[in-house]
C-alpha cells in the first residue's frame, strides 16, 4: 500500500496511531523510514516491541493514548486503521500536531474517508489526505 499511496523513504518518520501488533511499523522500517507506534494497549504495546525487535530502523512503541502525544519535529506521514466514530478525532489531531509544527502532514486512513475533507489519491481502502498548517 505505501509504494502505491506514499513511497516511504529514510526521510519519513511514519506514526501509526493504534499500532496494534506493529505490522505498518514493521513493513514502514522496512522501507526505510523512521516508525513510532502509539498504542494504548499494554499487552498490545509489549507483543509488538517483541516481534519488532530485530527489525532495523528499530520502531520505536510508546504506550499511551494518542490523542495526548506530541508528535516529534520530524514527523512527516501519520497511518492509522480506526473506526468511523474515531477516524474524525484522529485527523483533528493530526491537523493540530501540523499546526504545533507549523508544517504540512500526510495522513492515511484505512477503510474510513474523513467527510468534507478532499482526499489527495485513494489506493483500495487507503485515503491519502495532505494536512495543511492553519495559520
């Protein structure tokens, strides 16, 4: 899916909001970038710094809820797969961390499109949104 939608690069740092098992973390370090996985789940958060223990760049997984975490400077592509009730919040956060850093953000929804907001390009279930810094 990130070849097709957003080609990561060692330049990214890609956070996966409700990283889960870290699969995204594992296939996004991969190509190359930076990963940050924010998990509110322990024992989810435990088990996918196990199974991504021996990828390289290592992801990194911080237990807590996303809607409290600040994003580092270099973030550049935020991925999350929510439901529709929490898709809305997420992109809210996601155009305040843009705003704090005074920089444009690309975010990917899996399965749920953000309404009235026009997304960049559409792969399957994926929407690219790019997220602009309010002024």
């Amino acid at each position: 899916m990130f070849k097709k939608l957003y080609p990561l690069s060692k330049k990214d740092l890609l956070i996966d909001m409700g990283s889960g098992d870290g699969v995204v973390l594992k296939v996004g370090a991969e190509m190359g970038a930076q990963t940050l996985g924010i998990e509110l789940h322990p024992v989810l958060s435990f088990l996918s710094r196990i199974r991504l223990r021996k990828i390289r760049p290592l992801p990194k997984v911080v237990c807590q809820n996303y809607l409290n975490y600040k994003f580092p400077e270099n973030t550049t592509v935020v991925y999350t797969f929510s439901d529709s009730r929490d898709v809305e919040k997420i992109f809210q956060k996601v155009q305040q961390e843009a705003t704090r850093l005074g920089k444009e953000l690309y975010f990917i929804s899996n399965a749920f499109d953000i309404p009235g907001v026009k997304y960049e390009k559409l792969y399957h279930s994926f929407y690219l949104y790019k997220v602009n810094h309010l002024k």
